[in-house]
C-alpha cells in the first residue's frame, strides 16, 4: 500500500525539482552562481536559495520566469522531473557573459 504525500511532501518535491533543474541548466551553460544572478538581475542569494530546496524559498513566477529565459529554456522544463547525473559545461555560457557585461558597460 502506498503512503499519501502530503502538501508540504508535494511543496518540497516540486522545490527540489526546480532547485535541480536551474543547477542543471546552469551549469549546462558553464555559468556560476554568481554569473547567473548579475545576467538575470538577482541577488546572489536568491540564486542560492533556489538551488538548495531546504531554504524553504517560494520564488515568483516571475524570477523563474527570468531564469528559464536566461537559461533559454521553457518555464515548463524547471519543472520537469529529472535525474541529474553530470553538469556539463557549454560554450553558450560565453554568450551570456558576454551580454552581461555589455550591460553592465551601459
């Protein structure tokens, strides 16, 4: 017989769903926490409060939003369930820094 999750059970699974995709794709783009704050316009620790599922943060849509733009994925692929087994680094995190500082030049 299987265990009803509860609410909260739900909240964190979903949390620690979200936490892994954002460090996946982040890393995917070779992107440090750092890099992913300043191009999105975050503070550092919003980043950090997103990766790690037991800080308990609930992040607008709209900041997940932001981070699926800038990560050049669909909102629905935070989402996803997934199972991460490496974080590549990708040549597409240049561009990202590369825009960054142009901004930040402005």
């Amino acid at each position: 017989m299987a265990l009803k999750q509860t609410r909260s059970d739900l909240y964190l699974t979903q949390r620690e769903r979200i936490a892994g995709n954002v460090r996946y794709y982040r890393h995917r783009l070779g992107l440090t926490q750092k890099d992913m704050a300043d191009f999105v316009g975050l503070a550092i620790n919003t980043v950090y409060m997103l990766e790690h599922p037991e800080r308990m943060y609930n992040a607008p849509l709209s900041t997940l939003c932001a981070l699926a733009h800038a990560l050049d994925v669909p909102v629905v692929a935070l989402f996803e369930d997934r199972t991460v087994s490496e974080s590549p680094n990708g040549k597409l995190g240049q561009r990202f820094l590369r825009e960054s500082k142009m901004r930040s030049e402005l």
